[in-house]
C-alpha cells in the first residue's frame, strides 16, 4: 500500500539538488528519496536482529521541569544504535558480495556493529584497525567474530590498507555514508519513538559529524507528525553541523578532535543526504559545552544507572545546560545512542564531573602542629557531614610561623548548598582557608 504524506514533498525537496557521488571503492550513496515505506520496511527486515529497546520514563523530569523519556539505544548488543543502520545495510548487499565478505577500517561504533552483525549473518568481516587502538576494543571485535588486523600508526593507514585488501580480494570496503539503505535503518529509531511515547512534544538526538541518526529519525517523525519538534545536539568544540548548515554543503572543521572522548560527535564524515534531510526537517541544533556533556554523564549513571559516552550523553546535555527553555512543561523523548566508553575514560569523566558539579572541592588551611588540632578540623568536618576523601599535611615547604603544618584536604559534599555550607564553617573557625577553583 502506497503511503501519501505532504511530508514526502518535504523529502523530495530536500534530497532533489544533491549531486551524484563519485565512483568510489566504498558503498556508493543512493540519493534516491527516502520515503516512510523504505523506513518501515527496513522496521521489518531488522526487527529479529536488533532490540526494541525500551523508552522509559525518567526520575530526571522534575528536576528539569519537564517530562523527560529515556530512547536507550546503548542497550544494544553492540551498545550503539549503528546496529539498526549497520545491520539493514549488510541484509540489503547482493549474495555474490555477502560471499565475498566486507571490510571496515575504524575502531568505531559502526565498525563495532559491522563485525557483529557481518559475523551473525555469516559475511566474512575484517577489521584494520592502527597500532594505537586500545586493546579491549580489538578484544571486542575478535569476540564478534571478526578478522582484526592492526596496521599503521594513523587511521589513514589503515584504511588505505583496508582500501588495498578489499581492491586484491574483491570485500566491499565500508564506511559510515549516508546511504538511502543505511539512513532508513537508523530511522527506525523515530518509528520506535513515536509508538512507544504518545504525544510527543519534542525528540532530541545527538548530532556531530555523523548526524544520520538525527535525519533518518527526522523523516520518520515528520511523516507521522509534522508538529513534532526534531532538535540535534551537537559540541561547542566541534560545531560542524551548524557550519555546514550556514554554508550549505558539509564543511571540513580542520579543529575536529580524535579524542576517543567525543567519539562520533567530532566527527566531519557525513554527507550531502543527511545534511539536506536535517536542513529541510530538523527545527533546531544547539550546541553544549564539555562541562555540560560531563554533568550529562553523571547525571545518567545516578538516576539511570546509565553508563554511557560522550554521544550518548550530548542530548540531554541540551536540558542540563538550560539549551531548550521552551521545552519546559512538555512530553520530550531523549535518545540515548550510545555507551561504549572505556574505563579508564570513565573514571577521568566522573571524577571531573563530580568537581563540575559542586560535590567535590579541595581546600588548604594552615594549623598548628599540636595535638588536637587536627582532631578539631575533623570534627568540624563531620559536624558538616562531609565526607573527606583525602587528607595530606605538608610541614617542610610551610612558609608560614614555625611549627605549624599546611592540611590540603579533599572532601565530597551533596551538592552546590552544602558546599557554601562547609565553606562558611571552616572560614568562621580558620579565615585564612584557601579554596581551590574548579
């Protein structure tokens, strides 16, 4: 059955003026309009290999003012919404090249989701990851069943090796594009969203350099209600979505980062499909600062027991931020892509955004170096309810009076009034308490 929307005149306009791509090694764009069957139909195909992951209604809500819903697409096997792309991809190439196999050259979400699912349906799947990549991650690959090679010390050396390998050996060499097919299985997602939360004021997504996720969803959502306000969040640090907005073609921010931070967000690899898409059907982008994605992540691990990345946090750090005022009082769905973040990178960002927020901070006072009076300190401390977290006495490089000792102590608080309340208590008693700034 045909399914007529003016939203399609939407899309057709959106994709009309988009040049042909060049040949190229990689899957080719298909700049042929993408239309809600195509995104239902990927729905279909995809819906035995891929989660129906779970939008649930967040503790978060009466803190920002609004209600929020939780999209967590870290759920997936994979813990990246890619899959749903990826996957629809792999069951939409000829036989002939599903014999042959496919290659990939990243250490990515998407390459993650390639030798998953090119492994579950039995393509040969290899991986060409450089020297640098960490360990667990070429772990992981393997454990999905694919073929992991480390080559070159950059990324451009691998892929121009993986370019090589799948040249010599006939693999369909695979990056992350704005394929027709590809956009349509990311844009299950909207299909998703619009079934599970009814009326929807707002969907919020992360956008960046790959924004295939925010344009596929955009014209699923738009099909179904036009009054659904699509908004993509992406990095102060790396506002390419906005600059190739204003310039009309995709821009080449030279200032991307590669920080495995960021992940996706810093990325500059998207194409004209999902640009023209996100022009014609998405009603905002806004960007957030570093500090607000860090907040973001906290926030999701206390009330969500959520562990996720940089992308994954970035939308709600639009409402952490105060980014969507006009949000407020309204039904707003939040996607949750991604949560693929290293432990050690884990550790680094909780502990910054715990400082960020107000719950840990450090001061340096000078005592006397007499018995007691350290045990009055603490006793101030307790008093305060502050959890003291580390404690160090310096008496060699102390440049004040003789026999006095320099305490630097680190404490943790409950929030942004319990901190001015220690504050307070330790001036009262000690005036010439130092605090450090974050």
């Amino acid at each position: 059955m045909k399914i007529v929307s003016r939203n399609e005149e939407l899309l057709r306009e959106a994709l009309s003026c988009i040049p042909q791509p060049s040949s190229r090694a990689s899957l080719a764009s298909c700049n042929k309009l993408i239309r809600f069957e195509d995104i239902s139909a990927a729905a279909f195909k995809i819906q035995c290999g891929v989660q129906k992951t779970p939008c649930m209604f967040s503790r978060l809500s009466k803190q920002y003012g609004m209600e929020i819903y939780l999209k967590k697409e870290f759920l997936q096997y994979t813990g990246s919404v890619k899959e749903r792309g990826v996957l629809y991809l792999l069951m939409s190439l000829p036989q002939e090249q599903q014999r042959k196999g496919v290659i990939v050259a990243s250490d990515s979400n998407f390459s993650m989701a390639v030798a998953y699912h090119a492994a579950e349906l039995r393509v040969p799947v290899f991986v060409i990851v450089p020297t640098s990549t960490a360990p667990a991650r070429v772990r992981t690959c393997r454990d999905y069943g694919a073929m992991v090679i480390s080559y070159g010390s950059a990324a451009k050396d691998a892929q121009l090796h993986a370019r090589r390998l799948a040249q010599e050996n006939g693999y369909l060499y695979l990056e992350e594009e704005d394929s027709a097919v590809y956009l349509s299985g990311l844009g299950t997602v909207g299909l998703e969203l619009y079934e599970q939360v009814p009326k929807l004021d707002a969907v919020i997504f992360p956008a960046g350099g790959h924004c295939g996720l925010l344009a596929g969803s955009a014209a699923a959502l738009k099909h179904l209600n036009p009054h659904i306000s699509v908004i993509g969040v992406e990095s102060e640090s790396f506002p390419v979505l906005q600059q190739s907005l204003k310039a009309g073609h995709p821009t080449d921010d030279q200032a991307c980062n590669n920080h495995h931070f960021y992940g996706d967000v810093s990325g500059v690899c998207f194409g004209s499909n999902s640009l023209q898409l996100t022009g014609k059907l998405v009603d905002k982008v806004v960007a957030v600062r570093e500090e607000d994605i860090l907040i973001s992540m906290l926030r999701l691990l206390e009330y969500e027991r959520a562990t996720v990345d940089a992308e994954g946090a970035i939308g709600l750090a639009a409402l952490v931020a105060g980014k969507l005022p006009e949000l407020k009082g309204k039904r707003v769905a939040v996607v949750i892509c991604s949560g693929n973040l290293e432990l050690h990178l884990l550790q680094q960002c909780i502990a910054r955004a715990l400082t960020l927020d107000n719950r840990v901070c450090r001061f340096s006072l000078v005592i006397s170096d007499c018995p007691g009076d350290m045990a009055k300190l603490l006793e101030i401390l307790a008093r305060e309810e502050a959890r003291v977290l580390d404690i160090k006495q310096e008496r060699t490089f102390v440049t004040s009076e003789l026999f006095t000792v320099e305490v630097i102590c680190t404490v943790e608080t409950r929030d942004k009034i319990h901190t001015a309340q220690l504050r307070n208590a330790l001036l009262e008693r000690y005036p010439t308490t130092a605090w450090t700034e974050r």
